[in-house]
C-alpha cells in the first residue's frame, strides 16, 4: 500500500497549458504517474503531448475519469477551480499555488466540507504527494527518494527532501511522502495524514515534519498519543524565528505568544514523540528506530 | 500587513463603525493644525506598529494649543520599543462610560471567523482570556452565512453588555465582520470599544492586519503597508519579489524553501552563531536571482559571513553556483573579503560543486553537509580559519 497516490490514480491537471503546468505534468508522467487529461478553460480540444485538454472539470470527467485533480493554476483562480473539480466528483486535489488569500482558503475549505464531503484537499502551496515506485503528484523531486517503510508528512517541501534523503541515505525509503502546505488554512492537516498512514500496511514508522505559526502541531500531539501506534519522530522549524514576521510561508507566523516552535515541540514531547533538534537528527532518529525494529523482528 | 490606528479607523469607517474625528499628521505644526479643526480637547497619539505604546507615554491628552505642541515635539521622533514615531493621529477625545473588546480574527485551528467580545476592554486581552476566560465570549462564525445581527446581539448579551447597548454593540460587531471580510484582513480588533455617556459605542483603537496574498483584489489599501517604519532592507527585498526578513545578527542566509532556510537559521544559531537575516530564495531560481539575493545580503553592513544552503528540488545547484560566481564578478562580492559556506545537494550538486572548485573564488568554502556548513560559518563569523576552499 501506500497513501493517496499509486497505480490507481488518473490525474488531471487544471493549468496543464501553463509553463509550469506542463512542466511538471509531463514529469510526474515520466515518473510513472497516469496522467489522464488537463483542463484549461478556452483551450479544450486541444492536447499537450498527446494529454488531451478539456474545457472545464465536468467535460474531463465525463471524457476521462480523472479520481485526482493536480492545481496549478494562478492565485486568482485556484478556490473556483479546486471547488470546480469536486463539484465534478474528483476525489482527491492536490493544489500546489502559492499565494491564494486565506479568505479563499476559508471558503474552499468550508464549502467542501458543507457540499462536498466526499473530497479531500492537499495543500495548497504544497509540493504535492510522492509515493516512490507508484506515482509522483507534483514537484517532489522523486530521484531522491525509494521504497520503503516511511511515511513523511510535512509543512515544507525543501526540509521534507532534506529529511527524506537523510533517511534514503542510510538505506531505508518511504511509503508516501506528503506534503501539507504552508498555508494558514490547509485543506488536510497533519491529523488527516496521520490518520491515512496510521491505517497503512506499508508504513511502519512516520516523520512529522512542523514549523512556526498555528496549532497544528500540537493538534497532531493529542491525536498521536491517542490514535496512533506507530513510532512517530518529529522536527519542527523555526525556533530562532522574531514574533510577529512571517517567515515565507503565509502560515509560518508566531502571534503573540502562539505558535512557537518550543511550545510545539513541547507538546510533542509531551506526548511520548521524539523530536530532532536539527533535520538531520530527525533523520538519525528515525533510522534508529527502524534499525531498531528490523533487529528485533524475528 | 499590520496597519496603523488611523488606518485601521479609515477602513472601519468605509464601512459604517463609529469612530472620532481625526487626522493624521507628520509635523508639529500639523498637529495644531489639526486639533483646531476637530475641535479641543484632543488626545495626540503616536502611529506605531506596537502595543505598549500609552505606557511608553505615546498617547496623551491635550486641552489646548500649547499642550498639543508639546505633546507632538515629545512624541514625534520617540522611540517606542524599537518603533520610531513619524506619524501622529490627532484625535477628538472622547468621553467614556464603558470599556469593551471586540474582535474578528481567522481561526486557523477552527478553519473559521472567530468573533470575540468581552466588557473587559481597555486592558491586555491575553490576560482576560488566561485569568477570567468566563468573561471573554468566543463565537465561531460559518463563513458561507456570515455574521447576522441577530447572532451578534446574542454575542453582546451573552458578554454581558449594558443592555441598552446591545443592539449597538451588534451593529458595531457586525460591520467589524464586515470589515474583517470584505476588506481581506486576518485580524480586526477594537480595544477598547467604548459606550460613551450618550450611550453611542464607538471604536476609540483599531488594529487590522490584512492579507498580503489578497492585496490584488483591493488596489486602494495598496498603499496602506508601513512603508516609512518598515526595514529599508525589507522594503527592498519586497520590490524585487525576494522572501526576505532581517534579523539581528552577523551571519547572512541564503536557502530554497521556507522551511529548509528557517531550519537553518536554527542550526546555525545551534553552534552558537547568530543569523543576520531569513531569505528564501525560493523554488527554480535562476543565477540571477541568486545574485540578486548576494547583493541583498551584503547590503547589510553587519553580515560578517554568510551560509549558502541549498537542498535542490527545482531549483538546480549549478543555478545557484553560477549565480554566486557572478555574484563575484559582477559587484565583488569578495571584495568585501567576507566568507561564505556553501551546501549544494540536490538536484545538479555535482555539477554546482565542480563549477564553484573550477572558479576558485576567494573564501568560498565547500560544506558536505547543514550542520558542518552551520560550524564552519559561525567559526568564520568569529575571524577563525576554517579548512577546505570550495
């Protein structure tokens, strides 16, 4: 198994027309990845290297079955097109634009959970979902990443490569590698990706991966020390970061004295996780503890 | 982007919240100016990003011309905790009966408007809700119904408001709501929201922060960022489209991603080092973006050293190692004789490695791995030497 992204998913791409767009379309293609259509309003008829292109969701679904949706299109745009795709029946959209207002977020995520339960959202300002050896979404760069017993969710997409290299170095690779997005209103949060891999075979062990601003992290404490038996090994980022700035991310913000990375790791703590102090620590840890398990097992 | 009090009042006012007369001013003169034309007696506040600022002795009342003159000489120029004031508000003082607090902000753990009210305004609302949480209303709105008036006169009550401000308390919540939502902010407080004797609810303080993220879908607030206190370094890194905070140490940091630079802003300050300032030079960038962001760092005069870590994904490292050797020929880079630690892995290292060893720049030195390339910095911030020159 593997979470979210494998053999079964058919992808469309809405934006696939753009630069990067295709880009990276035709690079999760390469991967493996069954890329089944793209959508660009104004455009349908028309394909990019032999992936055809539809008009709205509704005309890809009727035309190609697409179960996952990848966003790639401008800020301005992106809520109408994640709803659009749902409104479709698409079961899971992956949304990697930067920069959507929060309002936007607010509504997208409210209104699929209201009209469109069925739904699930990652991201957006995510790298996507990569689950080696079956499909890549997104802009994970897969090279560095193998097969494996890991399950990785993060808020980054620079500290998830940094982290997942670390552990394919000392010879152990990932399940699914998640990535949740920086955003101030996510449309799954830590909780929702623990749940999936806490339910997965493959993963035998999963790597958290939090930073600065929110509660998402100490959210993810509680339901770890209550759901989940898994090991889990955790590195949050941005202890050094000033109050009040907001470092790139648009969620990675301390308010007040809310949010910070100690108290995070705190509660993380707390509840019996361990915590790296530096990525490759993280990284160190977990291969401890995989070692660990592999000795062990008869 | 935090807003001043009056701009913050202009925008409640667009959108039907009681507020005083006032004008904003930059000169003693304007100060007088303004305190006869909205009538004595005037209270002359200090424009800062920063709360304290009544404590600091930023705000004070005046009753006539030679108060107003010498309030305004005292706190025009002022320093209040690191915030020099430029900007003053001066303002029709207000006579008050009561003090409340209100607030909408973006709950990101509820994925919802939270309303907050409480008659406990005037005072450091982080206490009220750790020392009397009973006293402090928190409200959850859904966002595709919005804020009814009916739903905000049961918030005033429940808060315990005077009853015959009730209903103005509501009108006041629903248009801070309104504020909150139509104008794409993350945070709209009032503290403190008064009653005055004649029982009118008026906003006497505002605090918003809108959404940078949504500046595009309001052209007119545009011009509403901070820009005179802000750090002209900032201001700079914001016109050239770079993700960039200035911090107050002596190692300059350069990184692709959010997460991976603010991860090495904490290895760095692990080995004892103190980083001048975040910057993500973010995803695919470019050579010349990278020498872009080079001139930006050192364009602080307290960067002693500076670490390059670089986790390829799109961006590719013989991308950033062409930048920073362009860096070097373009605008001497190394004639500053400053040393930089340099981490390529990822995408392209090799060929980023080998292009740096080929150009053999002055004080560049190749790290294998974060935390070697945070030692060996935080030593040359020092005046130490350090071993291998990429």
């Amino acid at each position: 198994m593997s979470i979210l992204v494998d053999e079964r998913t058919r992808l469309a791409v809405a934006g696939i027309t753009g630069r990067e767009g295709s880009f990276h379309t035709l690079n999760n293609r390469r991967y493996g990845t069954n890329v089944v259509g793209g959508v660009t309003p104004g455009k349908g008829g028309q394909d990019v290297e032999g992936i055809p292109v539809f008009d709205s969701w509704a005309q890809a679904m009727t035309d190609a079955q697409p179960n996952t949706a990848m966003i790639f299109v401008p800020p301005r745009f992106a809520a109408d097109s994640i709803l659009e795709a749902a409104a479709a029946g698409v079961e899971l959209v992956i949304a990697i634009t930067e920069g959507i207002p929060a309002h936007d977020e607010l509504r997208v995520y409210n209104t699929l959970k209201r009209d469109h339960p069925g739904t699930r959202l990652i991201g957006p300002n995510c790298p996507g979902i990569l689950s080696p050896g079956k499909a890549n979404v997104g802009i994970i760069p897969a090279s560095f990443f193998k097969e494996g017993n890991v399950g990785v969710v993060s808020r980054s997409g620079t500290l998830t490569y940094q982290i997942g290299n670390e552990i394919a170095r000392a010879g152990f690779g990932c399940s699914t590698i998640v990535g949740i997005g920086g955003d101030p209103v996510p449309g799954s949060s830590f909780v929702d990706v623990l749940e999936l891999f806490a339910a997965d075979e493959q993963t035998e062990l999963i790597v958290l991966s939090g930073e600065i601003g929110g509660s998402a992290e100490e959210e993810a404490a509680e339901y770890i020390a209550e759901h989940v038996s898994k090991p889990v090994v955790a590195y949050i980022a941005g202890f050094t970061a000033p109050a009040g700035k907001q470092m790139g991310h648009a969620g990675a913000i301390v308010s007040g004295s809310a949010g910070t990375a100690a108290a995070k790791a705190r509660a993380l703590e707390e509840r019996g996780v361990r915590v790296g102090r530096t990525p490759t620590e993280a990284a160190e840890i977990a291969v401890e503890v995989l070692g660990g398990a592999s000795v062990s097992a008869p | 982007m935090d807003l001043l009090e009056y701009q913050g009042k202009e925008l409640f006012a667009r959108h039907g919240l009681r507020v005083s007369s006032g004008k904003a001013v930059t000169t003693v003169d304007g100060a007088v100016e303004a305190a006869g034309e909205v009538g004595y007696p005037v209270v002359v506040k200090a424009q800062v990003l920063i709360g304290g600022r009544g404590k600091a002795g930023g705000v004070k009342l005046a009753a006539d011309e030679s108060e107003v003159r010498t309030h305004a000489q005292n706190i025009l120029g002022m320093d209040i905790h690191g915030h020099t004031v430029r900007t003053l508000w001066i303002e029709h003082a207000s006579d008050i009966a009561t003090e409340y607090y209100a607030s909408v902000l973006l709950d990101r753990s509820a994925k919802k408007p939270l309303v907050m009210f409480s008659v406990e305004g005037g005072v450091d609302i982080e206490q009220v809700a750790e020392e009397s949480p009973e006293k402090l209303i928190r409200h959850h709105v859904d966002p595709l119904e919005g804020l009814s008036h009916e739903e905000a006169a049961g918030i005033a009550t429940e808060g315990g408001a005077d009853a015959d401000v009730v209903e103005g308390v509501a009108d006041a919540l629903v248009a801070l709501y309104e504020v909150w939502l139509q104008e794409d902010a993350t945070l709209a407080e009032i503290n403190p929201l008064i009653v005055t004797p004649e029982r009118e609810v008026k906003a006497l303080d505002a605090k918003v922060s809108l959404d940078g993220n949504a500046l595009y879908r309001h052209p007119e607030n545009q011009s509403l960022a901070d820009s005179e206190n802000e750090d002209p370094l900032e201001r700079r890194a914001k016109e050239e489209g770079v993700q960039y905070v200035k911090l107050d140490g002596d190692i300059g940091i350069l990184g692709n991603g959010a997460g991976l630079v603010m991860s090495t802003l904490d290895v760095v300050a692990q080995a004892g080092g103190s980083p001048a300032n975040f910057l993500d030079a973010g995803g695919g960038s470019d050579a010349e973006k990278i020498k872009q962001a080079v001139e930006l760092i050192l364009a602080n005069d307290a960067v002693k050293a500076v670490l390059f870590n670089i986790f390829g994904g799109i961006t590719r490292g013989d991308e950033v190692a062409r930048g920073l050797i362009a860096a070097f020929d373009d605008i001497g880079a190394g004639g500053k004789s400053i040393p930089f630690v340099v981490r390529l892995d990822g995408t392209n290292d090799v060929e980023g490695r080998r292009l740096l060893q080929e150009a053999a720049l002055p004080n560049v030195h190749a790290a294998e791995t974060m935390n070697e390339a945070a030692e060996m910095v935080v030593a040359l911030a020092a005046g130490d030497s350090v071993g291998a020159q990429a």
